[in-house]
C-alpha cells in the first residue's frame, strides 16, 4: 500500500498483521513542502499585480 508520494506501507505479512513498533516506525508517510503555506501564498500574492492588468480608465484608479 502507497499514499502518494509517500513510502510503501507493509500492512500484512504472510497474510497476518505486520508488527509494528511505535517508537522506531510512527513516522509520516508524506514527505512535508519545504516552504509553509504562508510563504507559498506570500509568493503568489506578489505575483496577482503582474498579472493582473487593468484593461480599461476606471479600473486603473
């Protein structure tokens, strides 16, 4: 079994459940962004006025 991008997880062997240990394996399956949301959503804020150009006189005041 996979989520995603994250590792293969064994659920069973030889058809019984696989033994887990919480301490050496209680890890997330998927791999975290290097940047926050907050930065991610700072760096497409700076783009909006790029991007959005006024077309006509009264949307540019």
């Amino acid at each position: 079994m996979k989520l995603g991008e994250g590792y293969p997880l064994k659920r069973k062997m030889a058809g019984k459940l696989a033994p887990w240990g919480k301490k050496s394996e209680a890890v997330a399956r998927v791999p975290m962004l290097p940047t926050s949301y907050i930065d991610r959503e700072l760096r497409h804020a700076r783009l909006v006025p790029a991007v959005l150009v006024p077309t006509s006189p009264e949307e540019k005041t």
